[in-house]
C-alpha cells in the first residue's frame, strides 16, 4: 500500500513507521521544515523507545520517506492518515479541528483518484460526516471518510502499534474496510481484534476510553485519600479490586493524577460535546474536576511535610515528565507543584532522564544532570515520575541532609522497609 501521513508528530509520525515496518511505502509529510530536514538526518523530534531504530531501519530500506510537500503525497497515495493535533479551544474546551480541516482542504485539491481518508487524529463524533461534506463539494472521484482512532500509549507505543488491544474502524464502505483490513491483516490475523462499526461510533469510541480510564485514575486517588485518613495501605485495596475481572488491575495506581496529551484534552472535549447533543455526562465532569484540585492535595502533604517550612529549604524532584518512558511535559503535575515551592521560597532542583525541560528555563528551577548531585543537599525529595533508575535508590544514604524526608508520589518503595531503615519516608494513601 502506498501510504501518505498527514502530520509527523507523535500519533503520525509511530503510526507511518509501524506501517512502513510493515512493508508498506509510507510517506510522512509536515509543514514544519526543520523537523522534516531533522528526520531525513535521523534526528527524532520525541523521545520514545525503539522509535529511532525503526526509523533509520525502514528510511535505508526506501519504504519510508519524509516531506513537506503535501501535494504531490496526497496525489501519490492510496490511504491518507490525518494525524495532526486537535488541541483544546481554551475559551470553549471544544477540540480545534483548524489544523485537521487545512489537510481535508490539501485532500480536496488533490483528490485525482479513490482513496481513503482516515481520522486518526482525535475528533468530536460527526467530524468525519463534515469531512465528507467538504469533500464531496463540487467533486466527482469517489472517496470513502474512516475513524481509526489510535491507542498509543507514550513510552510503549510501538509495542501498542504492533500487538494492539484492537484496532477499530468506522466505516459503512464494505470496500474501505476490506482495504483497511488487508492493510492491518499482519497485526490481527492470529487474533480477533478488529473491530469494525460506524464511523460515528469509531469517533466516541476513542473519547469513552479516555474518559472511562481517567474515571479508574481518579477514583483510585481519591479512595487514596480515605486510606490516609483509615491508616489503610492503597496498594492493598488496588490489588483486591484488581482482581476482579469486571474491573482489573491497570489504570488503579494511586499518584498525582492523570496528565499528558490525551487525558485532560479528551475528557474536556468529550463534555463539550455532551453538551452539543444535550446530554449530561455528570461523571466525567466530575473526574476533571477531581483531577484538577488533585494537586492541592498533594501540596498540602508537602506542608504537612515540612511542618508548614518551606521557605529557603532544598527540595529536590526526581522526574518532572507526567510518566516515564516520554519526554512529554502536558499536564504533568510538576508544572503546579513547582511553581508553587517556588513562590513559597523553596529552593527547587530536578533530574530528569530525558533532559532539561523549557518548562523550567528560568534561575530558580536548576537542572541537575545525575541523581546524586541532585539529592545531597535536599531537605526534601519529591519521586515524581516513576522512571526505572528511581526503583533501586539507597533512599537512606541518599542526601546528606540529616533530617531529610521523602515524599514518593508513585508508591515505589516500601513504608515498612523504610521505617525499619529509619528513612523518613512519605507516599500516597497511606
């Protein structure tokens, strides 16, 4: 298949890889100059695992290629993704669909065959019937419109390209969705995870998910809040709803709240779409709003911490991206905590493995480049991301600090263990 991805960023830019890897000739096309320059050279505008290997593999083998002239791609393809962003509208929380419409508007102009055009990026339900509108104007080449919402997790979105959960497709074309198949065949045929349902339902599909595991983080933080106050151990009770087949263990890990790209974005769209329709998604309302104040929860254990002292002390954050195995800063919950030490008069550090992050390019927020510079001389350290290298700290020796303390927001480490080391160790609902 001959394949034109619209949009090189993080969804695009997996998604073309994984199916170039698949054998099929993939053309990866952006505006932005540089990062298509950057990735003729090999250089990988996003930190995630296996990506860059893939990439260099499927360039030197000519089934992938980048441009930025999005003309000739489209008019050269058989299958057009659109993977561009769909921000949230910050005065309506409507997605902006500005970006997706400019690339339905290059597909118009250059429609000089059948294709298939598919939403990967995510749009409210009826997206794909405007898209269809536009392109039916004044045009006569026939065309089918597909949802296939993708489900790739930052840090592990090669693994869920290559051995999805399911992948779904929209579509009411019998030949689309025979096309499709075929395309995605090496992937599913040894399972049953192609799910095939109306373009409508594919769009909401997408945003359901998001909300319902929002709904699992939430929720679990929240009973995290009654096990502190019942001297009850939060790990204990995920592991026992877990078990319970109707609900599972993924997704009930207490921490400082849901963050990223997908998250806030979605469920904020989602209600305003709800609304569109009249319709009352009390629910998910109530997860944004569990999920926004989540901070302030865990600002007030830092004071309690500190004794209400935080003024000139040195505190130090062990990750600052909102998980591991990304360099992805959206929503994550250092943004607020820092911010806040800071005007408290804190003295703030942090040790990222990815790196220095422009979040923080100010000169009361330093950027140490190893653990062990950043942790001597804290009053307090902060395990905010749960990056692997964070699991096998000496948490006893780790500062040279004599009362220092340690506020793990992940859960990573033992309170027993702790205790019986004389670590003056912290953590979430317990």
């Amino acid at each position: 298949m001959k394949i034109c991805i619209i949009g090189s960023g993080y969804v695009g830019l997996v998604s073309g890889t994984c199916f170039s890897e698949l054998g099929n000739k993939v053309i990866c096309v952006d505006n932005n100059k540089q990062k298509i320059e950057n990735l003729k050279k090999g250089v990988i505008p996003i930190f995630e695992p296996g990506l860059e290997e893939l990439i260099i593999r499927n360039v030197k083998q000519k089934r992938l290629n980048f441009s930025t002239d999005v003309n000739n791609s489209i008019r050269n393809s058989d299958i057009i993704f659109i993977c561009v962003g769909t921000p949230t509208n910050k005065n309506s929380n409507k997605a902006n669909l500005k970006y997706v419409y400019k690339v339905v508007s290059d597909i118009k102009k250059n429609l000089n065959k059948y294709k298939i055009i598919v939403t990967k990026s995510t749009v409210p339900v009826t997206t794909g019937d405007q898209i269809e509108k536009i392109l039916e104007s004044k045009n006569k080449i026939k065309f089918d419109v597909v949802s296939n919402p993708e489900f790739l997790r930052e840090g592990e979105a090669i693994r869920d390209f290559m051995y999805p959960d399911r992948v779904v497709i929209g579509t009411d074309s019998k030949k689309a969705n025979n096309i499709l198949k075929n395309l995605y065949l090496p992937l599913i045929k040894k399972t049953n995870r192609y799910f095939h349902t109306t373009r409508r339902a594919a769009e909401l599909i997408k945003y359901a998910s998001n909300a319902f595991l929002a709904t699992k983080i939430s929720f679990i933080n929240e009973i995290a809040n009654l096990c502190e106050n019942t001297n009850i151990d939060v790990k204990e009770i995920s592991a026992g709803i877990g078990l319970d087949n109707r609900i599972g263990d993924r997704f009930l890990r207490a921490g400082p709240g849901y963050g990223g790209s997908c998250f806030p974005k979605d469920t904020s769209a989602l209600v305003t779409t709800s609304k569109q329709f009249k319709t009352n998604l009390s629910i998910v309302k109530s997860v944004i709003n569990s999920n926004k104040s989540r901070y302030k929860i865990l600002l007030n254990k830092i004071n309690k911490i500190m004794k209400n002292k935080l003024k000139s002390k040195n505190i130090t954050f062990l990750g600052v991206t909102f998980k591991p195995g990304t360099d992805d800063m959206r929503e994550a919950a250092s943004l607020k905590l820092i911010p806040y030490l800071i005007n408290k008069g804190s003295n703030v550090s942090y040790y990222e493995p990815t790196g220095i992050k422009s979040n923080f390019n100010n000169n009361k927020v330093k950027y140490i480049n190893n653990i062990k510079d950043a942790c001597k001389k804290a009053d307090l350290i902060i395990i905010h991301t749960e990056w692997n290298e964070f699991k096998q700290l000496n948490l006893k020796k780790i500062s040279n600090k004599k009362n220092y303390k340690i506020y793990d927001l992940r859960n990573l480490y033992s309170p027993e263990k702790m205790k019986k080391n004389k670590v003056s160790y912290f953590s979430i609902g317990r």
